[in-house]
C-alpha cells in the first residue's frame, strides 16, 4: 500500500546551508556529461558548444602540480570570464550548462533565475553575494527578461559576483515562438547586463525550434470519485501527496517558493482534487515555481477537475508572464500525462 501524505501540512524550515545545497542540476540532469549531449550532424554550431564549454571547463583546472604548482600556479583563464547559451528552445543548452557544472572544480552553484532571485528574497541580496562571491563557478539556467526588477537585481549580483573573480555562464529562458516573440538572443541578454556584457561570450546553440512541436495534449479529465484508488492501484509501495487543489494554493501562499524543493522532498506521486483556473497572478507564480520543482523530480501528476491547459486565464497567457505560464503548463501536463497515461516525461 502507498503511503499517503499532505503538501498542505508540511511547513519546511530550511537553513541557509539546506538552501544552497539544493543549487545543483536536477534529477534529469544529475548524470549528464558532454559526452552523452549527442550533437545534431547538421548543426555544427552544437559541436562547437561542446568544444566551447569543454575549454571553459579546462581553464578553471588549477596550473601545475606540486608544491611549487600549488603555490605559483594560477587557473588557465579563458579570453572572457563569462558565457552566454544563446540558442532555441530543446537544444539541449540546460543540458551543457549541466555537464560544464559537473566538470568544472567547485565549490559552484547551479540554479535557475527564479531559485536565485527567490534565494536573495530568502537570504537578502548582501548575504547571497557574500555566499555566491565564494564560488568559482555560478550557472544561471533560464535567464528570464519578463521582469524589469528581478533582472536589474540580477545584473546587479551578476556583477558583484564578475567582481569577486566568480566565472558566470548563462542560458535564456525560451519558449515556443508560435505563443510569442519566441526567444530573445544574446543582444537583448547583453543590453540587460549593461557594463557586464563585454565579460560574456557568446555561445550559439542552434537546433530544431521548439515552436514547431506545440504543447503536449492534455490527457482526458478524471473523475474526482476515483484519483485516490487510481493512483494506489497505479502507484503501489509509492509515498503519495493527497491534496485539494484551493487548499494546496492557500498554502502555497504561506510558504516561500525557495521552499518549494523542499515542500515535497521524498514525494514520489501528487494526486490532486479539483484543479480550478487561478486568477490571482501572485499565486500563479508560485504555482509555476511548484511546477518546476515537480518536475525537475518527475513526480507523476493524477489530477481532476480543470485541465492543466486551462490552469492560467487567457489573459495570463498572453501578458507579460507569458513564458512562464506555457512553461508551467508544458510540463504539468508531461507530469499528468506520466501519471494518468503512463507517457515517459521528456
């Protein structure tokens, strides 16, 4: 039998040590290398990336050897000291920040935007720079520009960080075109960073355009009466999360988003009652932070009431937020589709 539990009855309480032990690359990307991205034939510009972030790498390995080494050596240093992914959606760019991380010495961080903005609402924006300033390595996933405060904060502690010797390597935030103005390039990234631009390299990512695959389909509304059994049945010996759905957005507004990892550690499966459309936009953001957290866990979603499609109002979906929306959407339905249809996540 499963063992049953509630998001809506844990309150996580996570210390400053707790919180940067989670900036490394999630589940999916835990085990990736360079030699496991496969770059496509017929774009040279992936082979080139590999060989790019491959000589970053390289150039953060201490000089010499001994102790002679250890005393005069110095870190080979690369013509820039950061690295801007500048490419389409599904290109794998997550992917090759996540090996640079994994071959890089450390100490060195690895998070998206949202978990850095959301650590420096945790910590304060002085003590994560004092933390952060002690690392040789910061990767900043899915750099976003849909909010002109969070990326003056971030340009700011990008350059603090410049500042203080950390190399800095970053990707954009894309989604598909087709829903938008698709993604936005190394200009627009350079032009928000202002005096930190000239120390970034531009590194093109090109690639089959995500916008051309759509969004996956939502799989078929369940009958509330039978998501417990289904799941149970589906899930066995799995620690499930039980929850209604206006309950879980309640508490979801009493818990900071950095806490979300930890709100639903050791969760193998959510089953959750009656979805309804948000409306308030402070809480659609936290509910996309959730929906990034599940996901960078595979945790199966079995759901009634509203589709995931229709989780966020037109109106969100095509303001300023946007991006964020179509993410959180995509993937609570690769979730949901797992849960309820047996479908692998991608």
């Amino acid at each position: 039998m499963p063992t049953i539990e509630h998001l809506t009855e844990r309150t996580p309480h996570v210390s400053p040590e707790d919180l940067l032990d989670g900036f490394k690359p999630s589940y999916r990307f835990g085990d990736v290398s360079f030699d496991s991205y496969i770059p496509d034939p017929n774009q040279p510009s992936q082979s080139a990336a590999v060989t790019k972030l491959r000589e970053f790498a390289e150039s953060m390995a201490p000089a010499g050897g001994g102790f002679l080494g250890k005393l005069f050596g110095k870190s080979k240093k690369p013509a820039k000291a950061g690295l801007y992914l500048d490419g389409g959606f599904g290109v794998g760019k997550t992917h090759l920040l996540a090996s640079l991380w994994h071959a890089a010495p450390g100490p060195k961080a690895f998070g998206t935007f949202v978990e850095y903005t959301n650590l420096v609402g945790a910590l304060s924006f002085r003590k994560t720079v004092d933390v952060l300033k002690e690392y040789r390595l910061v990767c900043i996933d899915e750099f976003e520009l849909d909010d002109p405060g969070d990326t003056v904060l971030m340009s700011r502690l990008m350059r603090e960080l410049s500042d203080a010797g950390v190399r800095l390597v970053a990707t954009s935030n894309t989604l598909p075109g087709s829903l938008g103005d698709g993604r936005f390039a190394a200009s627009d990234f350079k032009r928000e960073i202002q005096v930190l631009a000239d120390q970034f390299d531009v590194v093109r990512v090109d690639g089959e355009d995500y916008r051309h695959r759509g969004l996956p389909e939502a799989p078929a509304a369940f009958d509330d009466g039978v998501i417990e059994s289904f799941a149970a049945e589906r899930f066995p010996d799995k620690t499930i999360a039980v929850d209604d759905f206006a309950a879980l957005s309640e508490h979801l507004q009493r818990v900071h988003p950095s806490r979300y990892r930890q709100l639903i550690d050791g969760i193998d499966v959510l089953v959750l009652h009656n979805v309804t459309t948000i409306t308030e936009q402070a809480l659609a953001l936290r509910f996309v932070v959730l929906a990034d957290r599940l996901y960078d866990r595979d945790v199966p979603i079995v759901a009634s009431g509203a589709l995931f499609s229709d989780l966020f109002t037109p109106e969100m979906m095509s303001g300023g937020y946007m991006k964020k929306y179509y993410r959180a959407v995509s993937r609570l339905t690769a979730l949901a589709r797992n849960g309820q249809l047996a479908e692998p996540v991608s």
